[in-house]
C-alpha cells in the first residue's frame, strides 16, 4: 500500500508483486475495469502518475527511513525498559530485518483508548493499531485482546530526539 500513512507513502495505489503468471492476470483483471461487464470485484486501483513519481522518490529513500526508524525504535526500547521491567507493559520485540511501522506496546495495566486520550492531553498523537471492529469478533479473543490493550507510539522518520523522549 501506498497510503499517505504507510511506509511509502505517496497518497493512494499500491503495488502487487509476484512471479505468478495467473497471480498477475488476476490482478491485472481486478485493476482494468473500463469497458468490462460491472463486476463488484473490480476496483478502481491504478494509480495517478502524480502518486507514482512520488512512490519512486520514496522508494530512493525508504533505506535510510528504515534505518531511521530501527534506531527510534532502539531509542523506546531504552527509553521505556523501566515500564516492561515493572510489568506494566510488553514491549515489541526487535527481529532482524524488522521495518519497524510501528511501536505497538501492550498495557497491562489500563485500556489503550485511555491511554491515548491521556497521551492526546499532552500532544502526543499515540493510537491504537487495531481497527475497532476486531473487538466484536468474539470468536477471536487475540484480536479482541489487541484492540483493547494495544497502544503504537508515534514512529516516523522524522519524529524528534526530544519529541521522542517527551513520549
């Protein structure tokens, strides 16, 4: 995806990438939609030039993002030992080759919709990672359990030392 927030971001459009003859005919038949019998799997997916040059600038930059991402997230994990060590949260584990999208701790000891009302007191634009409709799925209780105690800390390349250690 290449939605404003994502890794890439350069607006809307995607890409789809693969080795898979069929996979491609498939998506290409997905994306063409002109001319076609209405179909409601069909959507209209191609992107505008506009957002595609953007996608290959970001592209020549998402390397030095992603290091700049691996070491805000090394920065929270230092920062922020002292509330997994008090058992108060989990902290994400680091993983090689991580890309780092997100900072999502688990609260263990209050709501993650209270936490980001109390963080959005002081400025600080937390979230909660897990779409809502995931806590009415009783048949999965994880889900459930994410949406409610999930908690993702802003993580953007650009995001400050202070702005960080304000969080």
């Amino acid at each position: 995806s290449f939605y404003s927030t994502k890794l890439v971001g350069a607006g809307m459009g995607g890409v789809v990438l693969t080795d898979s003859r069929t996979i491609a005919d498939a998506v290409r038949d997905w994306r063409e939609y002109d001319e076609r019998p209405a179909d409601g799997r069909r959507l209209n997916g191609r992107m505008t030039d506009v957002s595609a040059a953007v996608a290959i600038e970001r592209l020549k930059r998402l390397g030095n993002e992603l290091a700049a991402r691996r070491a805000l997230a090394s920065r929270y994990r230092r920062l922020l030992a002292w509330l997994e060590e008090a058992e108060y949260c989990r902290l994400p584990e680091d993983q090689p080759g991580r890309a780092w999208y997100r900072y999502a701790i688990e609260s263990f000891v209050a709501p993650a919709a209270l936490l980001v009302a109390e963080l959005a007191a002081y400025g600080i634009g937390a979230a909660q990672p897990v779409s809502p409709w995931a806590a009415r799925l009783a048949h999965y209780p994880q889900a459930r359990r994410a949406h409610e105690n999930l908690l993702s800390l802003p993580l953007y390349p650009a995001l400050g030392r202070a702005e960080q250690e304000r969080t």
